[in-house]
C-alpha cells in the first residue's frame, strides 16, 4: 500500500527587511500623473521641509515623554458575520475598521509590534493589538493613505492578502508597486491619482473611494515622494466617512467637505505632531477645523480621533492630543469619541463599546 503524504501550507513570511519596491517599479504607474515633477510629488499647499531631528530633539525623544504611566486598557472586538451600515472599531494609531452600508473596510492595518522596516528595531508598540492580522474578521477592502511604515505594514499586508484572497487593496498611485513586490496580486490592486476615485461594487453595494489630496509626504527609504499620499472620503448609498491618513493642516479640505460630505464620521489624526514639523502632522486644533470643515458644520456629524496613543512618534506627552481635542472640541461645539482600542462605535445610534467609557485616558495618562 502507497501512503500518501500531505504538504502542510505555511502562512507565507513576510520579508526580513520590508523597504517596498524600488524607484523604476513605483514609476511604472505613477509617470503619468499630471502631479509628478521632476520625478517627485509635492504638496498642492506647500509645506516647510520638516526637519530632522537635531541634537534637543533626539534627546527629548529619548526620555519619551509619550508613554503613559498606566496600562492602556484594550479590548478584543467582536464582529458580526454581515456588515453593518456603520460602525466604526479603532485597532490603534491610524489603523480602524470601517463598516459602512454592509461594506466592511479596514483603514492602514499596522498590527505588528512595531511600525519599521525590521522588527528588531524602531518604534515599538505601546498596547498590545486587539487582534492580529490573521484574527480580522471578512474584509471587503484594505484602505492605504501613504507608504509610511507607520501606515503601510509589510507583515501586516502579506498576512491579509494571504488570508483573505477577496479583499481587494485600495491605494494611492505609486503605493501599488509595493504590495506587488510583497506578493499582492496586481488584479487585487485599486489605485488612484489625487481628486481621482476608485469605485467598487461589493455584493451590489456600489461605494466609492476618493482620493483627497493630503499635506504630506512619502517615503519608505532615502528616496521622498515618489508615491502619492491622500486622505480618503468613502461614500456610500447611505453614508459618508472621512479617513485623513496623515497629514497637515490645509483648507483645502473645505472643498472636500462641499463636494463630498457632509460626512457622518470623520476619523482624524491628531497626534505625533511637533514645532519641527508643524505642516505635516495636525495638532488637535487643527484636527477640529479641519473636522467642521468636512461636516459643513452640522453637529450631527461625529470625530474620532486617530494617529495617537499607540507609537511615540513626536515629543508630546501620551495624553496630550486627546487633553486638548477634548478641550477644543467642547469650545467648538464638535461631538466626538475617543475609544479604547479594539472599541467599536456605531455612529447613527451613539452606541457601543466606545462609548462605555469616556475618561479611561485619563486614569491611564
């Protein structure tokens, strides 16, 4: 008798060392953009080169002042078989997944335990992830707003594209090349040139995703710019979210809220901003206009913040983005939520886990 053996499938690793793809592969899609200059994006509302850190500021980054004094509390998320119609559940930093008209979308997965081309070095999770990669529930869309590695995470990636062969990758122009040279195929890759749209039809559900010029930039290595970076607004039969990715502030996002809102949620980043580079991070006063511009001022609209409390990447204190969105957003008469990680919203009933309990930052700060 013959016996026959079985080949166990292993999850395919993902690279060592995960720079992305190189300059001439980025190119293939991106030179004809008619915003590429000399080879390079720049920011439609110019931004001051931000700085590399001098001697002050890697010393102060040292003693980081961003880590708090009490364990941050997460939660494991639980995720029904269908959709919702919204919901939003915050993972940390600018990863969140988004539930919209029975779509299920999940925004800049960064699950790994630290946001670097190596996971021996650089910045290093402060909470564990309320999941990994493998353990997200079905996904619709992967949504990418730029090719930072606090953004776009290789291992975090190829776990996706692995276990879950429907999910389709929406990018911007430039950013494609990357997933390609991990593994993705080109036939799951959506991408799209600033004030372009990719417009997808899930289970007959047509929603679109626009590509909103952000004030950035991008760059996985020496090389800048040579892939877009963008805010993205995601409409629906019903509803409207607004993912800002990074970015700085700009009014040009009042254009966005006039052509495309208002929205019923907008997930803002409001951390990791610093005097040496005040253009391309908003600070949480910012984040708040920039909110009301997007919502045309309706107070129906909701702002959860984002890009916070996960990675100390500037020299504010942990707490002090939400201190200060607190604060502004009172002024400003803007309702906002800031969940726990692994906390869901469920924006149109003002209900769910993260709305339990809104001064758990506090008692951990």
């Amino acid at each position: 008798m013959t016996r026959k053996t079985s080949v166990l499938q292993l999850p395919r690793p993902a690279p060592l060392f995960a720079m992305g793809a190189s300059a001439e592969a980025i190119a293939e899609t991106t030179a004809q953009s008619p915003h590429l200059v000399d080879g390079a994006f720049a920011n439609l509302d110019p931004a001051g080169d931000a700085e590399a850190p001098g001697f002050d500021t890697a010393v102060d980054m040292l003693r980081r002042p961003g880590k708090p004094t009490g364990v941050i509390p997460v939660l494991r998320p639980e995720f029904d078989a269908v959709a919702a119609g919204l919901a939003v559940t915050w993972l940390g930093h600018a990863s969140a997944v988004v539930e919209l008209d029975g779509v299920r979308i999940v925004t800049d997965p960064v699950l790994s335990a630290r946001c670097s081309p190596s996971q021996l070095v650089g910045p290093k999770r402060m909470h564990r992830a309320p999941l990994t990669a493998r353990e997200l529930p079905s996904l619709d869309v992967v949504l990418i707003s730029h090719d930072h590695y606090d953004h776009l995470d290789t291992p975090t990636i190829v776990a996706i594209a692995d276990a879950q062969p429907d999910a389709l990758f929406v990018v911007p122009i430039g950013v494609g090349a990357h997933l390609r040279s991990w593994g993705v195929d080109r036939s799951r890759i959506r991408e799209a040139d600033w004030y372009g749209d990719v417009a997808l039809t899930v289970r007959g559900t047509v929603v679109t995703f626009h590509a909103v010029p952000a004030r950035h930039f991008s760059g996985r290595g020496l090389a800048r710019n040579l892939t877009q970076w963008v805010s993205w607004a995601v409409v629906g039969p019903h509803h409207r979210v607004f993912f800002s990715g990074d970015t700085g502030y700009t009014e040009s996002y009042a254009q966005t809220g006039a052509d495309l809102g208002p929205f019923d949620v907008t997930l803002i980043a409001v951390g990791a901003y610093d005097p040496a580079w005040p253009d391309i991070h908003l600070n949480p006063e910012e984040g708040v206009a920039v909110h009301r511009m997007l919502s045309g001022g309706e107070r129906g609209a909701l702002m959860v913040p984002i890009h916070w409390g996960t990675f100390n990447l500037a020299r504010h204190a942990w707490a002090d983005p939400v201190r200060r969105l607190t604060v502004e957003a009172e002024r400003a008469g803007v309702e906002i939520c800031v969940p726990r990680p692994g906390a869901t919203l469920l924006p149109d009933s003002r209900t769910g886990t993260a709305f339990f309990d809104s001064t758990w930052w506090e008692r951990t700060a």
